[in-house]
C-alpha cells in the first residue's frame, strides 16, 4: 500500500498524505507546502509516509 501512496504522491502530494494520516495538521501543512512549490510538498509527502508507517 505505501507504494500506491508514493505513486499518488508523486502526482499529487496533498493525496498521498492524506491517505495515510487523514485531515490532520499534515494535510494542511502539505497543501501549504505543495503550493509554494512543488518539490517541498513532494519530500513533505514521502517523509509522512515513511514515518507513519
């Protein structure tokens, strides 16, 4: 599952976080992220991921 959440996040960062943490102070904070540019939404996502596993 956490490589459907990679891929998702891939394309869509905010996606990928929400999947695995729901709509909490992540979420929010990776759509803050993810609009100030692309990239620091991008490592946001995957490294909630990889710590909410």
């Amino acid at each position: 599952m956490d490589v459907i959440r990679i891929i998702l996040s891939v394309i869509i960062p905010p996606v990928g976080v929400f999947l695995q943490v729901g709509f909490g102070g992540h979420f929010w904070l990776n759509i803050l992220l993810t609009l100030l540019g692309y990239i620091p939404g991008l490592i946001h996502a995957v490294w909630v991921i990889a710590k909410f596993d």
